[in-house]
C-alpha cells in the first residue's frame, strides 16, 4: 500500500462513517512502511457474521478496492481490560 493509497482510504473510511453496518464500533487504519491495515471493531462477532452472509461485498473489501487493493481479511477476538 502506498502512502497515498492509505490517504485516499482513510478519506473513503471517514466519509463512509454515516453509513457504516450496524454493529461497527469504530474503524482505524494503520499505516507504516507501506503496509496498511484496517480493523473494524464490531459490537460483537455474531452481528458481524450476519452482516458478513447478506453482504454481496463486504464495505471493507469494496472500498479497498476503490483504492485498487485487495484485503486479506482475518479475524481475531478483542478483550477489553478495565
């Protein structure tokens, strides 16, 4: 991912925020040393599952995209402490 491409993304994510699927809590993108990532925190991972079944493409993956790249998605269970 080039710099600009992690820009134009993080400029895709922020003007998508109004219309993100129900149950993402947040959206962050790192950038460092020309690899990017995006994780979507969501409320919980059934809500994610289902979401993920009617979806024809992901939002994720379909601004990716826009952006020509294409996600390796993975997924990973997050613990808040405190």
């Amino acid at each position: 991912m080039t710099r600009e491409q992690a820009e134009e993304l993080a400029r895709w994510i922020d003007e998508g925020r109004p219309t993100r699927p129900e149950g993402v809590l947040t959206a962050l993108l790192e950038y460092r040393d020309g690899r990017g990532r995006w994780l979507a925190v969501w409320r919980d991972r059934e809500t994610r599952d289902r979401y993920l079944a009617e979806a024809s493409v992901p939002r994720g993956t379909e601004l990716m995209r826009k952006v020509g790249l294409e996600p390796e998605i993975r997924t990973f269970d997050v613990y808040a402490l405190g």
